[in-house]
C-alpha cells in the first residue's frame, strides 16, 4: 500500500491521505529500481525529493545506483 502525506490533522484523524508530486516521483523511481521498500528508507525519501523537480525517475534510479 502506498502511503502519502498528510493533507491537514483533520484528513489525517480520519485516514485520508493525499499523495504529493515528490510521493509519486519517489514512487516511480523505486519501480524503476525494481525495490519499492526504498520508499520506507529516509535516505531514499529525501534524495528523492531533492531531485523530482529536476530530473526523471529513470535519471534518478541511475544516480541512486551510483550511490
């Protein structure tokens, strides 16, 4: 199951969740990997925000690799 961010304390009490750009992005690249429990991993969350604005997934998952 895929997971989001919260959108207010109120959607969160009752379960709604709202997946933002950077989800989807880190999403995509984890599929690219072929390893969606990176998207558990707080190093992967944050490389991958820091680049969704910038690159593609396919690009990311490269740079991961290189890692």
């Amino acid at each position: 199951m895929r997971t989001g961010t919260f959108a207010s304390p109120e959607a969160a009490s009752l379960g709604a969740v709202q997946a933002t750009k950077a989800d989807e992005f880190m999403w995509q690249v984890a599929d690219e990997l072929g390893m969606p429990n990176l998207t558990h991993d707080a190093d992967f969350q944050l490389f991958c925000l820091n680049l969704h604005d910038t690159s593609s997934p396919s690009q990311a998952a490269e740079e991961w690799n290189r890692r």
